[in-house]
C-alpha cells in the first residue's frame, strides 16, 4: 500500500514538474499557450528555450539517478556518488582543452573526456592479474579525478580568457540546448540502460556479499565489471549533454530506497523518476534566486541536496541506532 502511495505521488509530481519547467520564468508561459504549442501552433519561447530546457532536466536527472543507484550498489556505500568514478573531472579537462585549442565543440569534448575516463576504469577492472577489488576502483577513479582537476585548475591559472567559460560550464547547466547531441549520446544511453535493466536481479543478491554471490554461480567479477560500464555510460552522457551537476546521483537513491520497498528492477525506474523530479525542480528554483539573471542549475542542486542529505544521514543513523 505504501509503495503505491509513493508512485501515486510520484507520477503526479513528474508532468506537474515539467508543466512547470515549460510555464514558469522570467517570461510566463500560460496554460493555453502551452496546449495550442504542443498541437503544432509555434511559440518562439516554448521552442528554443523552455521545451529543450525541460527535456535536458528531464533526461539527466534519470541518467545521474540511476547511475548513482548504480555505483552505490556496487561499493556498497551508500554515500558514493557518479562523480567518484572522476568521469566528471576527465569531462572538464576535455572541454577545457577543447576552449583552449579549439578542437571541437565543448560537448562532443565533455563525451569524448567522460568516455575515455570511463574506459580508464574498465580497463583497470579488467586488465590486472589479481581483480581490482571495489576499494581499490573507487581508489583509482578518485586519483583520475584529481589528476584531471589538478591539470584542469593549471590551464585555467594559465589560460584567465577561458575562466568564465570554464566556471558556467563547470557549475552545471540546461540552459543551453544540446538535444542535438542525442544523436551521440542516444545510443549510449541505451547500451546504459539497457546493462541496468539485465543486472538489476543480480543487484538484489549483490549487497548481501561476494562470497555468497560467488556461490551462487555468479561471476562477481564481470558483474562488478557491468555494472560499473553501465553506470560509467550513463554518467558520460549526462555530463556531456549539462555538465557535472552534483547531489543528484547522491540523494536520488536515498529518496528511491526510503519511499520503496521494491527489487531494483522497480528501483531503477522509481529512482529515475525522483532524479528528473529533482532536477526540473532545481531548475524551476535557479529561475528565481536571483532573477532576471538564471544561475547555473548545478548550484541550485548544492542549496537542495546538502540540507536533504544531511537529513537523509541523520535519519539513517537514527534507523541504524
């Protein structure tokens, strides 16, 4: 029953959200105005601002909420995050280095940086004669991310031209529309999502311990392996499509497993769900703090998600007690 509640809520919250991310602004969009777009009237502001705004909230919310479930279930630390795996970090060096040298656009940059750290960390989980265990992943992708901020910070002491361009970027944003790299991202997102689905009944047995895993005729390895690749691409994608935004990987999966009782094959969905609710939210809130100026959407994320998860960790130590 309560499980059914929460959905109810839920699946009312997402197209109240979206209503609200297309209507609300420094130029409000009224009800009818909406309707008469959506049956093919055109609407200038609708069309190149809010809708493609929407629809980025929308799909980077799902993806950084799944791959957050993702990487929490396979550390098994509840306080792991996407950005652990430094795929954040190797995104923004690449777009740095792409404002620089002016290879190429800063999101096909952000793509090809977050999937050659992503392929980093696969090669490392696979290549070594003795497995990497979680630990020492965890280990290896925080010293990518550090690597590449350290080198990312050089550039921008040398380069002052590319700070502000750096600093937008780097904040978190949906502001700019970049649906038109779904073409790229498209069938990463569905090699990501379709990896979380086929996994998600083994990542029910997963948090009970390898040993037992193992025993049950599992590769523990190669499901360590797959979870981490799915996880890994669904980041890239998001990253490149709005940047690195923060706390939505985190408090996503805290949310999800609190309101559900469910196997993470109805996890997954219910947690993409609470992750786009939370970013178009986000996105509405960035309107108003301080208009008629917008604010990175990867700011708004830090006022919200601190405060919720720091209520979510107290809560789990009072659980715990």
């Amino acid at each position: 029953m309560r499980n059914r509640i929460s959905l109810g809520i839920l699946l009312l919250c997402v197209p109240v959200l979206m209503y609200l991310s297309l209507s609300l602004g420094y130029t409000h969009v009224t009800f009818n105005e909406i309707y008469h777009y959506l049956q093919g009237k055109p609407h200038h502001v609708l069309e190149t601002v809010r809708m493609p705004r929407m629809l980025t909230a929308l799909i980077v919310g799902m993806l950084m909420a799944v791959s957050g479930l993702l990487v929490q279930s396979v550390t098994r630390n509840p306080f792991a995050s996407p950005g652990i795996l430094g795929i954040n970090s190797g995104a923004s060096l690449a777009v740095m280095l792409s404002v620089i040298f002016g290879l190429t656009s800063t999101t096909v940059a952000a793509l090809i940086g977050a999937l050659i750290v992503a392929g980093m960390i696969i090669l490392a989980t696979l290549l070594p004669k003795r497995p990497l265990s979680i630990l020492e992943v965890t280990l290896f992708g925080a010293s990518i991310a550090a690597f590449c901020a350290a080198i990312t910070q050089g550039l921008l002491i040398i380069n002052n031209q590319a700070l502000d361009q750096m600093i937008f970027w780097m904040s978190g944003s949906v502001t700019q529309n970049k649906l038109a790299a779904l073409k790229w991202v498209g069938p990463i997102i569905i090699l990501g999502v379709a990896l979380s689905i086929i996994l998600a009944r083994y990542l029910d047995i997963f948090i009970v311990g390898d040993d037992l895993v193992q025993g049950l005729g599992v590769n523990v390895t190669l499901l360590k392996v797959q979870i981490i690749i799915a996880s890994s691409l669904l980041a890239a994608a998001a990253v490149t499509l709005a940047g690195p935004i923060g706390f939505i990987g985190l408090v996503a999966p805290h949310l999800s497993k609190m309101l559900f009782r469910v196997k993470h094959l109805k996890l997954i969905p219910v947690t993409a769900l609470i992750g786009a609710c939370l970013l178009l939210a986000s996105d509405i809130l960035s309107r108003y703090l301080l208009m008629p100026r917008d604010i990175p959407v990867g700011i708004t994320t830090a006022l919200i998600g601190v405060p919720v998860f720091t209520y979510l960790v107290i809560r789990r130590r009072e659980v715990m007690k």
